[in-house]
C-alpha cells in the first residue's frame, strides 16, 4: 500500500445558508401541532403498535349503535336496545378509557423524544403549546362520541 492509496475523508463546507422559504408565523405553528396531535391521537403516522388501542376503542364505541342499526333494519317496528340519550352513560367508561390512552401519548411523546426544546425554539409558545394539545384531546374525544352517535 502506497501513501496515495488510503482512504481519505472529504469535509464539505456547507456554509450558513439563510432561510429564504416563507415564514407562516405563530398560528401556523399552532394549527400544524394541533393537527399533528391530531393524528398522533389516532395512531395515524406510526408504527400498528399504536393504533390498537385508539382504534380498538372506537370500534367498540361503535357497536352500540351498529346493533341499533342492524336491529332496525331487520325488525320493521321501532325498537330502541339503547335510547340516544342514554348513550354517553352507557359509553362513559370507554370514553375515560380513550382519554387515559391518549393524553399521555400526546405529552409523553414529545418529552421522551426531547422534542420540547426544538417546538420552544419557534415562536410558539407555552400557552400555545398547551393549547393544540388540549385541543386536538378535545377533537379526538369529540370525534370519536359524536361519529356513533350520528349513526
């Protein structure tokens, strides 16, 4: 082996470059997290592990008025196996189920992945962050009572 024939490592230099994309502000920051979260809620965007339990869930907040359904299209005559007001009563535990799966999801991920720092370093800010948060909670939780109950 001559000295010609190592191998050598080649250093690049990039430079700074700027930034010269649109800049969407605070309220695109907030949308894209809420939206996000949204997804993250759901398991949309990740591995099968994390969808069971959200979707699983849904489906069996589903069932109620699926047999409704099915009865009502077998059985000519109006028979109710659950009234539409007594639904969330019926349902409630499943709810507090979906909530104690998917808040600390929501959080918990961007803690453990140390994601935190890199959402602070953008104009968004702690109220804000908070605020998508809860948000995309309250959308999860809102689609996943009002979709069975509009069926």
């Amino acid at each position: 082996m001559t000295q010609g024939d190592h191998a050598a490592g080649n250093i690049y230099d990039l430079g700074y470059r700027h930034y010269e994309g649109a800049r969407l502000g605070r309220g695109y920051g907030v949308l894209s997290l809420f939206l996000y979260s949204l997804r993250a809620a759901f398991g949309f965007g990740r591995h099968a592990g994390t969808k069971v339990v959200p979707i699983a869930l849904f489906v069996i907040l589903m069932l109620p008025p699926s047999i409704q359904l099915g009865i009502a299209a077998i059985i000519p005559r109006d028979v109710e196996v659950i009234k539409a007001e007594n639904y969330f009563g019926f349902v409630q535990l499943i709810l507090g189920l979906f909530c104690a799966a998917v808040a600390p999801e929501l959080v918990g991920r961007d803690q453990r992945n140390h994601t935190l720092a890199l959402y602070f370093s953008r104009p968004l800010l702690r109220s804000d962050y908070a605020f998508a948060k809860v948000a995309a909670l309250v959308a999860a939780l809102f689609i996943v009572t009002m979709i069975p109950q509009t069926v």
